[in-house]
C-alpha cells in the first residue's frame, strides 16, 4: 500500500524556481518610442513659409507674363492673314485693269500713287479699286495702292509695272469710312530725304529734309517714288522706320530686316523723293491738314503685273 502511493517530485539542489523577469529586454520589446517619435510632425517655420510663398510667386508671374505675349502673337498673325487677303483681292483687280496704267513721257519710272485725288487714267483705276480700299469683311482694315511702269531701257519696259499695296488698320476710330479715303494714309504724304547707310554695326537710318513730316512715326512705311540721282534703281524701294532720333527729330533709325540694299544710300546733296505711309490724317475746316494717332500701316506688299 505504502508502495502504491506517487511521491511528490524533488527538484535537484541546483535549480531555481521560476519567476516572471520584471522587464523584457530592450532587444525585443516593441519599439514604441520610435514610433510616437515618428507620429510627432514638425511644423513649418517662417522662413520656410517665406521661400515657399516666394516660388509660388514667381510661379504666378511667369504664368501670368505668358499672356500678353500670346495675345500679341495673336494679333499679329490676324492682321498679317487679314492684310495677305486683302492685298492678294487688290492686286488681282490691277492686274484685270492694266490697260489703265499709263506712265507721263515727262516722269518715266516714277511711282503713282491711286488716290481719290488722282486724274485721268489714274483715276478711273481708283473708282475700279475703290471695293478693295475699305474691307467689307472687316472696316478695319483698308489698303492704298500705287504702280510704276520698269525703268527706260529695261528689256520688258512698256509691258510690266510695279504694283505696291500698303494695308492699314484703323486706329482713331472703330472702322473706316468712304470720308478717310480723302486724307493720309490713303493719300500719302510726299517729301524728301537721304538714305544713309551705317554699316554692320548700326541700323541704316533716313533723314528727312527740313523738318520731320507729321506723318511719319514708328512703323510707317516710306516708299521711294523718284532718284534724283543718276540712277533711278531706288525707285519703288520700300523702308519701314524704327525709332526716332532723340538729338535730331528728322533722323529716323530702320526697322531690322528693312536695311538698305547695296548701294542705295545716297550723297548727301542727292536727295530722293519719298511718299510716307503711316499716321491718320485729315483736313480740317480751316484746310489744315491735321495729324493724330499711332501708325496705321501694318502691311505692305509688292508684285510685278504683266500687261495684256
């Protein structure tokens, strides 16, 4: 009986009872201080606040510089397409009249402005092209036309002419009318001047003689009808001026790309007589013709027209 009975477990001498350790080790405890370190955002300071607002900024201007540069380009590219109509419908109405060219046996080679101001001949061409003067598409835009029969002694002399349309765009008021066909730029402005070439390095430049004419400003066109000089080959030469002299009010700088050709500069006592396309200008009650407003002529074009 005393044999059946379990005895109870004696642990050896050398081992210790259990007990729970009172922290588990670092090397395997959750990192909870790393993580509430990583959910405590820092917040901006005012220099930062400051650089981001600045970049912002330059952001906005450079969007905002964009516009008026594609509305410009825009402009640009309707009045260049508007004034290639215009004078490709002009150019095709001369080229249906050329039996009303005519060319004075006292002015050989010498460009005729066709005006409402214009006689005989020149005349009756104006009243065929006076549908083309004023666009019925858009009164804005108009355009002036004037020719030249080739030099004497030019091998096709008698059968072809020089034809130029300069197209304008109303600036002193919403559209034009029949009434501004009687002033400038329609009717040109005449006067003289010398072409001045001033090599590479500067732009060519053209001095009016006397005083500046009214007409003129930045943008105009300035088209030679009559070389007093031996050689007629400046006539029909189209300039476009650029900006004015601020120590001489009668020297006008040209525009790039409308720099003299090789050997049109002129002696300074052998002028050439000019028509000026470019400022409105009206006669008033008193008949003095009065001069308002940027320039209006926006365009020019030139073609030979054969005669039938």
């Amino acid at each position: 009986m005393k044999d059946s009975i379990p005895t109870i477990f004696n642990a050896p001498p050398n081992m210790k009872p259990f007990s729970a350790p009172a922290s588990i080790p670092a090397s395997i405890a959750p990192p909870r201080r790393a993580a509430q370190r990583h959910l405590r955002y820092r917040g901006m300071n005012f220099i930062e606040i400051l650089f981001a607002v600045m970049i912002l900024g330059i952001g906005f201007i450079m969007v905002a510089a964009i516009f008026p540069v594609a509305i410009q380009q825009s402009k640009a590219n309707t009045d260049e397409t508007t004034a290639a109509r215009i004078a490709q419908s002009a150019l095709a109405t001369m080229r249906e009249n050329t039996a009303l060219m005519t060319d004075g046996a006292t002015t050989p080679d010498v460009l005729r402005p066709i005006t409402a101001t214009s006689i005989n001949s020149d005349f009756l061409l104006f009243k065929r092209l006076l549908s083309q003067s004023i666009s019925s598409i858009d009164p804005r835009y108009s355009c002036t036309f004037l020719y030249r029969i080739l030099p004497t002694g030019a091998p096709n002399y008698g059968t072809t002419a020089q034809a130029i349309v300069v197209v304008t765009q109303s600036q002193h008021a919403s559209n034009y009318t029949l009434a501004d066909l009687q002033g400038a730029p329609f009717i040109p402005v005449p006067a003289t001047a010398i072409l001045g070439d001033s090599g590479t390095a500067a732009p060519d430049r053209i001095q009016f003689d006397g005083t500046s004419p009214l007409a003129a400003a930045e943008g105009a066109f300035v088209i030679v009808a009559a070389d007093f000089g031996p050689s007629t080959q400046r006539n029909g030469l189209i300039l476009r001026l650029g900006r004015q002299s601020s120590s001489d009010p009668t020297i006008w700088e040209l525009q790039p790309n409308w720099d003299l050709r090789p050997g049109d500069a002129t002696a300074s006592g052998q002028p050439v007589s000019v028509y000026i396309y470019g400022r409105h200008g009206y006669v008033d009650s008193g008949g003095t013709t009065i001069f308002d407003g940027p320039n209006q002529a926006i365009a020019v074009y030139t073609s030979l027209i054969h005669f039938r």
